[in-house]
C-alpha cells in the first residue's frame, strides 16, 4: 500500500472512530435521560379530578403506583414550514407521577440514520436536540422558552398517559365549559396551558394551546396557536389510548400539520 492510500486509510479509521465515539454518546445521554424518568414518582389517585377528566382517566386503564410508561411509534413529520413528510421511528417514555417525557426518534435510509432527535423534559427543563448520523449536531436547543414549549407538549400528549391524567399532582385541572377541560403546569415563572375537548362518548378528541414557543420561516423565536387531534382509541395490554395522533400550527397563512404518529407498541414499565 502506497503513503496516499495508508494515509487515506487512517484518516477514514480516525473519522470512524469519531463518529462511533459521538454516537455512543449522545445514545448515554439519552439512556440518562430514560433512566431518570423510569425512577419518577409513582402515580397517585388524585380526589380533586373533574368528573370527565377522572372518567376518562379511568376507562382508559389508568391507576395508582406506577412510574413511566413507553411506546413506540411510526410517524410522519415536517422538518420545517411547507416541507415534505419525512417517515421516521421513535420510542417515547413518559413520567407518571411527575411531569417528564424523553422521545428518541431517528429517520432511516436503509440500515443509516440519517438523523436521531432527542425531545424532553422533566422538572429541570426542556431540551431540543438533533444529530445528523447520529453523531454530527444539527440543532440543540434549551431554555425558558424551550422548557415551555415542552411542558405543552407534555400536557398535550396526556391521552397517551392516562394514568398521568389520573395521578400526576403538578397538573391542574378545570372544566372552562361542557365538553372542554384544561390542564396547567408550572414552568418556572410561566403557566403552560392546554385545552382539551370530549367527545360524546366522553374521550379526548382534540387539543389546543395559545402562543406555542417556535421559530419563523427564517428560524426566529415566534409563536403560534398550536392544535392536535386524537383518533383510534384502541387496547394496548391494561391500557386503552388513542392509536392516532397529530398536531400543527396556526401559521399567519392558515393551519399546517407538521407531525402524525401511530402507536405501534405501548407499554407500562412499572
């Protein structure tokens, strides 16, 4: 092997190794992350529950003394305003006495990850972070304003952890009219909110908040009316969740959806 081929060589293998090293990484971080949740507080049965949301809760399999929940999902998804659908796959685990969520999502060509996103949250925060490979930052993102965002989306994905409806203190809970229920949670010196509205045979349908924390076309702090919807309830195991689910934007040129997800797998961890 001539000096330009041994070189190229090494160069390829020291490439390699970074890239392997950074993956591994990132992949700990996220173990930590899950680990965490897995050791929340166990879900209580809250007294103080408006009738519908405690029913809901109830015909959903919820209960007390339990700690996460996991799924694992298909989706499609936006990566930005206008932009095609990309498939991806991902595993959420979601905290049931406390608040917290880690979703690990990755789109694939093939055996490659094109990309690998870590969503969370939990008391300490929210964070935002994208890695091309696996390896190479794209994005990462935390703050005030991420720690809201997430707190939302937390709120907002409740269907999908009834016994967080049930047993989660931190949430506060009201009816606003019939057929309408919101949800609050602290963040820091903010109130997320989301609403939520029944159908009539009393399960959750759709979802909504005011002035979600995004970014503009031009990648700019803004915000936006954000709403969802849930459909497909179906039995999983103990628990009964929605299969189907979907949330958007309210952009100045109307209401653009930029994620739909299927449960594929759901689980309660213990």
């Amino acid at each position: 092997m001539n000096t330009f081929l041994l070189s190229a060589v090494l160069v390829l293998a020291g490439l390699l190794a970074v890239h392997l090293f950074l993956v591994s990484r990132f992949s700990r971080r996220i173990a930590t992350r899950v680990a965490q949740l897995r050791q929340a507080r166990p879900a209580l049965v809250r007294a103080d529950l408006p009738e519908p949301v405690r029913a809901f809760a109830l015909r959903c399999g919820a209960g007390p003394g339990v700690r996460t929940a996991r799924f694992r999902q298909v989706a499609e998804m936006r990566l930005k305003r206008g932009a095609p659908f990309q498939e991806i796959r991902a595993t959420q685990h979601i905290a049931l006495g406390e608040p917290g969520f880690a979703w690990d999502a990755a789109r694939f060509i093939g055996p490659v990850t094109m990309f690998r996103v870590i969503d969370a949250y939990d008391p300490g925060g929210g964070l935002l972070e994208a890695r091309l490979l696996g390896s190479v930052p794209l994005a990462a993102k935390s703050g005030t304003e991420i720690a809201l965002g997430e707190a939302l989306r937390y709120l907002a994905e409740l269907p999908w952890a009834p016994d967080a409806i049930l047993g989660d203190p931190a949430i506060g809970w009201r009816m606003t009219d019939e057929g309408r229920a919101e949800a609050t949670l602290a963040v820091a010196d903010q109130l997320a909110r989301v609403t939520f509205s029944f159908g009539a045979d009393g399960d959750i349908e759709t979802v909504e908040a005011k002035n979600r924390p995004a970014f503009d076309a031009e990648g700019r702090a803004a915000t936006y009316d954000w709403r969802g919807r849930f459909w497909g309830y179906r039995q999983f195991g103990d628990r009964r969740v929605p299969e189907w689910g979907e949330v958007g934007y309210v952009y100045p040129e109307g209401f653009e959806v930029y994620f739909r997800g299927r449960i594929l797998e759901y689980e309660i961890l213990g």
